[in-house]
C-alpha cells in the first residue's frame, strides 16, 4: 500500500469465487479493471478454522440454505495452496495488488511465504492474539477491521501487533452485517479511532448501495474495502451483499472524484473561480452624473457589475470625498477619480 494521499481501495472477492480457480482469475481481472488498487481473498483450512457442528450465520444461512452446517457450507469455499499461488501470480501480471485475509497461523505463514507484503486481519479474528502474534512478527503493514469490538478490544489487539512487530497498522470501522443497516453504520466512529490510536484509519462496508463508503471518504477514510462479486445472484454466502463489477467501476470513480474534492482545506477562491471575479461580483458605480468638484454623496452611488473597479466595502471611503473630473452615470469610480 502506497502512503500517498489516495484512498487505497479494495476489492474483497472474499470467497465469491465459489472454489472455483478460473472464477478467482476472473475476479482479479474484473477488479482490475474497475480501479481496485487490491483483491482479496480469504485463505483458511476449515478443520482449523470451525467445528464440523458450528452453525451458520443467518445471512449465511439464507444465502446457501443448502449447507447443513457452517463447516460443510465453507468447505466446499476453501481453496488450496496451489490455486493462492496461481492468483497472486496473476495479480502481479495484472498489477493490482494480492492481498487474503487469514484466518489461521498455518495460512498466514503460507501467505508471508508467497510475499504478500500487506496483511488484512479480518473482524473475526481482532481477539485472536496467536494468530496476531503470528503476523505481527512477520513485520510488515497491517490493515486491522474492528466490526463487532469495543475500543478496549482494538487497543489490545494494536498492543500485541505492535509489541511483536508489525509495521503501520491502520484501523477499518466496520459494522459485521449483511447487508448492515444504514442507521447502525456509525460512520463517526471512524474518526474516533483516528483520535484514540493516532492511526490512518478507513472503512469496510457491507452497505447496500455506494453512498457510505462516499461518505466516508469526504469524512476522512485512507482506506476502503468492499465486498466483490461476477454476478450478486451466484450461490453462496457473500454475493448478494456484494457490488458486480459496474458499480463497483462507478464506487471507484466516485471515490476518486470525492478524495479529489476534499482538498487542503484553506479557504480561498478556487483557480476556477478567478475568471467569474469580476463577472458576478459588483463595483462602485455613479447612480447619476457628478459634475467635477462635487462631494459625492451616498445618493451620487450604486453598486453594480462588473466588480472591476472599487469593493463595495469602499463605499463609505468614497462618500465625502470630491470628484477630481466629471463622472458620467452607470460609470465605474476608480481611486483616480477622488480628489
């Protein structure tokens, strides 16, 4: 990830692949050529990752009502070693950056060992301090995702990220729902974890729609994940939350058009602005003739365009004084015309 000013946005392709290499390929093809500055994929082994009995979460239940249990439903998602090789390798070749979410210690070693240079700890995970641990040490940038945490919660797991090494580590306000209310966003905690732990800090979305991950950047954010699908009526667990590639094309554009209008924040006319000046603005202009020697008086005086001639925060200053030649009416006054 880059440290210029540019929002770092990110395709979460999750495991809208389906188990499906080719359908992967696709999705890092599609992700670059929607403006996605990353993909992400999520990289577990399901014997370490849930018990064979856990449940389903509703969502998920409602997406794959066909899988009997958490564990069947994300192992027929889970994908092998061979295929994250040949999807980081087609991401370098497509140059967008390969990124997947870990979910166990085994997966993050194999993914440091595939040169990801940036690691994505997902919301799940915040209180898995081996698993932490394990990626702290490997020394490099962290993006950290804090849906379903309180602040105390989020100082521990940046405390023993620090503590075992990470490099920058920036915080994503999240709410954990699919589709997450608009009401329950809470977009303002993003800047409060900004102010508690002096991080850049951005903003992972399972919205319907655009318009928060907009917001979000004209509130500030660095980063913005997004979840990423070929088609939202695939089968599985995450496509109907996510955007197809031509709004998520249209988030992107959007986003760059929205970081680009937040400007440095000192007020001042735009160089757009410099050429209507003098068009809209008005002048101190004669409302009648003045005969030279006159004292002009507020009847002598309107305020009229074009304003390139005195302010008419200058009126006062030109009551009172004395017409040095004549003026004719609907006539700009200069300084030069007062004696």
């Amino acid at each position: 990830m880059n440290d210029t000013a540019a929002c770092f946005i990110i395709a979460e392709a999750g495991v809208n692949h389906n188990g499906s290499l080719d359908l992967a390929l696709e999705l890092v093809e599609q992700a670059r050529e929607c403006g996605a500055d990353a993909v992400k994929f999520q990289t577990f082994s399901t014997d370490l990752m849930v018990t064979k009995e856990a449940t389903s979460a509703t969502y998920q239940y409602r997406a794959v009502p066909q899988a009997r249990s958490q564990y069947e439903m994300l192992k027929a998602l889970e994908m092998s070693e061979a295929n994250f090789v040949a999807i980081e390798a087609h991401c370098r070749a497509c140059n967008i950056e390969f990124l997947s979410s870990a979910f166990d210690e085994q997966s993050a070693v194999f993914l440091d060992r595939l040169g990801m240079r940036l690691f994505k700890v997902p919301s799940g995970e915040i209180t898995n301090f081996p698993l932490l641990e394990t990626i702290g040490r490997f020394g490099k940038p962290v993006i950290l995702s804090t849906g379903m945490s309180w602040l105390g919660e989020i100082e521990a797991a940046v405390e023993t990220l620090s503590r075992t090494g990470a490099g920058r580590i920036d915080l994503l306000h999240c709410v954990t729902e699919y589709p997450a209310p608009y009401d329950e966003i809470n977009l303002s905690a993003m800047q409060t974890l900004g102010a508690c732990f002096g991080t850049r800090v951005g903003y992972s979305d399972h919205t319907a729609g655009i318009e928060i991950p907009l917001a979000a950047v004209a509130m500030g954010a660095s980063v913005i994940e997004k979840h990423f699908t070929l088609d939202p009526d695939m089968s599985g667990p995450d496509h109907a939350a996510s955007l197809p590639p031509g709004d998520f094309r249209r988030m992107v554009e959007a986003i760059r058009h929205v970081e680009s209008a937040r400007g440095d924040g000192r007020k001042r006319p735009a160089p757009c602005e410099m050429l209507n000046l003098e068009v809209v603005r008005k002048s101190v202009t004669a409302s009648r003739e003045i005969v030279q020697g006159e004292v002009i008086t507020r009847t002598h005086l309107t305020l009229k365009r074009p304003g390139s001639g005195l302010s008419p925060q200058c009126l006062d200053a030109v009551v009172g004084r004395r017409a040095s030649r004549r003026i004719e009416a609907d006539e700009l006054i200069d300084w030069g015309d007062l004696a």
